[in-house]
C-alpha cells in the first residue's frame, strides 16, 4: 500500500506535468478545446476540491481565457469534455459568462445534438471522421458528465432527466448481461456491437462517471435502482478481468494484450467513487491498492505517465486494439490524477 505522502507527491508531479505549458503534440497539449484537454481540466478540478490544491483553480480559470475562442470552432460530443468545468469556476467566481456559456450548451446538447434511433447522443468527433447511428461508451464522461452538473447548479429537472436517460440509455446498449462489463460501442443501426471488444478504457470512463452523475442529479431526480444495480455488476466484472499485477490488459479479456494504464487508473477511481457514493462496500479496496501500486509504477520520476493506449475509435476487430501504440496523453494524465486524488480523499490525506 502506497502511503499519503507518497500519493501526494505522485499527484503533485503529474498535475504538475500536465500544466508546465511545454507540449504541442496532440496528446499532452492543453491549448486546444476537445476531449483530451478535457479530461485534462476535468481532473485538475478533481485534483483541486479533492486534495485542496487552491492555485489549481486560477490554472483552470486562466486556461479557460486563453481557450475560450476555441470553444465555436466545433460542437460535437466529444468537444463537450472542458464544459464539465464550467458550473464549478461560476460558484467559485460568480461570473456569469461562465452560466450563460453552459447553458447555450446544455440546450444545445438538449435540442440540436445529434442522436442515435434510440435517443443516445450520436458520437461525434472534431477529427474529419463520421461514425452515425454509433453510441460509444466515452460519451458518458466527455458529454453527460457536464450536462449532470449543469442539473446540480441550475436545479433545472430538465437537465437532470437527460443526464439520467444518456446513462441508462449507454448501460443498456452497452453492458454485456453475462459478464456485467461494457463493449466499446454500439450501432443502432446494424443492431450489434460491432468489434464487440471489451476495451477497458471504454469501461473505466463508464465505472468513473457513472456515480459521479448519478451524485449530481441525487438533489433532483429520486435514486435509480437500475442504475447502481448496473454499475455494481460492471464494478464485479471488472475485478474478475483485474490482473495479477493490478493493471488490466487494453482489451479486458485479453490477457496476452499488453497492461494499459490509463483505462487501469480509471477503474479503480471509479471504483473509489462508487464506495464514496456508497454502492460499492470496502470489499474493493484490497483492488484498488493492487492498481494503485501497478499505475504507481507507471508515473516517471518528471511526473510523465507511462502505458497510456492513443486515441482510440472503435477498431475493426478485438486484435486491433492491441495494435494501438502507446504514448504520454492527458487523459493518462488526468485519469492517473482522478485515482490519486479519490485516494488521498478516501485516506483523509
């Protein structure tokens, strides 16, 4: 087991990795508005209300000015992902730029995003590529997530009840009823799964920003049985696929696939957010202190993330995802500093 001082000063690295300015490359550059960054401020917010670290706020307030024109070029499920941010910097600021800003975009996701036959958001992405009728796991984290606490700051039910139909909608389509862990994606309009790969990152953003959703619209919505009943079976198969080392393979069922440490550092935070909900008992913490030792291992000693996947769509057969070449990202970043955060949190350090 990893003590707090040692957490801490993981955690201090890796944020301080992701926000020294230095990166261009697509992978561990911030200045840019899409999902990478996005799960890269989501996390330093994380990392700011879960551990205290203040001057992460001003970080986030300050990318938001330098960004902010970017924001138009593209509205699309995945450029969703910096939104997330928004409802926190208002309470914390009182500037109202930042409500107006989200609202415009909760009521676009409402009205005008596109959607799949049975109502999910269809996932859409800034690259030149088109994948219609696709629900994808991912969407949950980059889009729902927002619109979730969009609910919690404006008690507006409408929010809420989308936020609640787009998770229940992605379980549905997505969890596999034998083993309780999610496909990567689904098309609506082929009826099947496509690749049918049980990809881990896909089911680490799902674990994660399932009971982080389902946390913001409590205050709104009655809790829903059928979703803590479906994360907790995602939650059991995802500890049967762990690996002896802590980590879990790029494609979960794979074993001979190589350990990918971004969708491993997910999981166990989403495992510690489900304990933190209370739908999960301490059962998992023998689990989640294997992964937290195996993505330890991971981290450079400059705070660079190691064994992170690249970008990922869903791939033409389960092989090719081991095929995926890995490389430093903020989302490796940003998940890694999820788990450490929730950690600290958990230990009351």
């Amino acid at each position: 087991m990893n003590g707090n001082n040692e957490l801490a000063a993981a955690a201090e690295r890796v944020y301080r990795r992701m926000v020294d300015g230095s990166a261009t490359d697509w992978g561990m550059n911030m200045d840019s508005w899409d999902w990478v960054p996005g799960v890269g401020v989501v996390s330093i917010l994380a990392y700011a209300e879960l551990v205290g670290k203040q001057e992460a706020i001003g970080y986030l307030q300050e990318w938001v000015e330098r960004n902010k024109h970017l924001s138009e070029q593209a509205k699309v499920i995945n450029s969703m992902a910096p939104y997330a941010i928004f409802p926190e910097l208002y309470r914390r600021t009182g500037d109202g730029w930042y409500l107006e800003k989200a609202l415009q975009i909760g009521d676009w996701m409402l009205t005008e995003a596109p959607r799949t036959r049975e109502g999910a958001f269809e996932h859409t992405v800034t690259e030149n590529a088109s994948f219609p009728e696709q629900v994808w796991a991912d969407t949950l984290f980059m889009a729902v997530l927002f619109m979730a606490r969009l609910a919690k700051l404006t008690g507006e039910s409408k929010y809420a009840k989308e936020a609640e139909f787009q998770l229940l909608v992605h379980l549905r389509l997505l969890q596999d009823p034998e083993t309780g862990v999610l496909f990567h994606g689904w098309n609506c309009a082929e009826r099947n799964h496509m690749s049918a790969a049980r990809w881990t990152r896909a089911n680490a953003w799902v674990v994660l920003a399932c009971p982080w959703i389902a946390g913001e619209i409590a205050s709104l919505l009655p809790a829903s049985d059928e979703i803590a009943d479906r994360y907790r079976k995602l939650a059991e198969g995802l500890l049967r696929d762990q690996g002896a080392e802590g980590m879990w393979a790029t494609v979960m069922d794979q074993p001979g696939f190589y350990p990918e440490t971004s969708g491993s550092a997910g999981i166990a935070a989403g495992w510690l957010a489900g304990i933190k909900l209370g739908w999960l008992d301490d059962t998992y913490k023998e689990a989640i202190d294997r992964a937290l030792k195996g993505v330890m291992a991971q981290i450079g000693s400059d705070g660079t993330v190691q064994g992170v996947s690249g970008g990922t769509p869903v791939m033409p057969s389960v092989a090719a995802y081991d095929e995926i070449p890995c490389y430093p990202t903020l989302y490796g970043q940003g998940l890694t500093l999820i788990l450490l955060s929730l950690a600290l949190s958990n230990r009351g350090g």
